[in-house]
C-alpha cells in the first residue's frame, strides 16, 4: 500500500511539472507574438514565473492566475519589461513597458 501511495504521488509531482511547463510554453508563446506585434525584439528567450496569484474577475468569481516576466528592447541597447498574465492555459493579459525615448 505504501508503495501505491509513493507512486502516486511521484506521478501527481510529475503531471503537475508537465502541466506548468506547458503553461510557460505558452506564455513564451504570447510574448513572442506582443513583441513581433510591436515590432520590438525579445530578450533572453523565455520568461520567467513572477507570481501565482488568485484574484476576482469582473463577475466576482475567484480565479488562478500565473504572472510571467520577459524582457525586450527597441534597438537592443535598453531593456524592458512586459508581463503575460495566465488564467490557466489562456493569457488574459499582456503588458509591456512603454520605451521612453528623449525628444
């Protein structure tokens, strides 16, 4: 019996890593397309899990959520910071800061 339990739990751990690393693979994904959308180059290639978080949606209803950080730059020389927000497999939210460029 304890080995049946052992099992178990090694296979929920691994399930569980399968299924986070899918999510991170898709908000690479969504980070990919913001930045060719904004004609910006994307930095380091991945991003990286910044918070897991549950939160209120418009409805009021509870959900989960992931916030992934990536970096990008305009000519290569200065760094900036977007986020992808995921509830799930699905973003819900990308962010990117507004290069400030002097006039």
């Amino acid at each position: 019996m304890l080995n049946l339990l052992v099992i178990l739990v090694i296979a929920l751990g691994i399930g569980f890593w399968l299924y986070n690393s899918r999510i991170s693979e898709q908000a690479h994904k969504v980070a990919l397309k913001a930045c060719k959308d904004a004609y910006v180059q994307n930095l380091d290639g991945y991003v990286a899990l910044k918070k897991v978080y549950f939160d209120k949606n418009s409805e009021g209803k509870w959900r989960f959520l992931r916030r992934y950080q990536f970096e990008f730059a305009t000519d290569g020389a200065k760094r900036y910071v977007g986020h992808v927000i995921m509830q799930g497999r699905w973003p819900i939210i990308v962010e990117m800061e507004s290069p400030q460029e002097p006039v």
